[in-house]
C-alpha cells in the first residue's frame, strides 16, 4: 500500500482549494485590497465580542483572516506548494520570538 499523500498545506489546504475557481479575480489584486477586507473582519471580530457571541464566531473570523493572507500569497503569483516554501523558508525566523515582541515593543510600542 502506497502511502497517502498529505495536503501540502496541511489543514489549510480546502482553503486553498476552494479559491482556485477564484484566480483570474485574485492574480494581481492590489495589496490595498488585502489591507481592507482583513480590516473588515477585524472589525467583525470586534463586533461578534462585543456582542457577547459564542468564541466560535470569533474564530472562526481569524480563520477567515487566515484564508484572505494566503489569497494575498496567492495575487503575488505563489502556488500551494509556494506558500509551503515561504513558510518553511521563514520558520527559523521563529527560533526567536522574543525578539519579534522586542521589536514591536520597541518599534511600535505594542
């Protein structure tokens, strides 16, 4: 028995999958666009907690945040498997996250 084939994106491939009928819309979309609607669902998830919403709504808005960043990967011409390669490219960034909130600490004073 061969083994399965995992989804290059793992659990965020159906994601991947169900915009692709969506391309010829996302190729090239500005990133002014991208900007916009994850300001909408911020403001979606402030709404849902504001309104005493169960958490789930609220997840599920991050989910969809999740879905527009890899659009935005997407519009700058990277395929699946792209996406897979940028992110493995950036994980030793990672080794060290005490220095990203040392960063927007100090940069930004968050």
């Amino acid at each position: 028995m061969a083994p399965r084939k995992l989804p290059i994106l793992g659990p965020l491939q159906p994601i991947w999958d169900a915009w692709r009928e969506h391309q010829e819309f996302i190729d090239g979309m500005p990133n002014i666009y991208f900007e916009n609607v994850i300001r909408i669902q911020f403001n979606e998830i402030d709404d849902h907690e504001k309104a005493g919403h169960p958490p789930e709504r609220t997840t599920n808005e991050i989910v969809d945040v999740m879905s527009i960043c890899l659009n935005w990967l997407r519009s700058r011409g990277l395929d699946d498997q792209g996406v897979a390669d940028a992110i493995a490219a950036r994980v030793p960034r990672f080794d060290d996250t005490a220095s990203i909130i040392r960063k927007y600490n100090e940069e930004y004073g968050l």
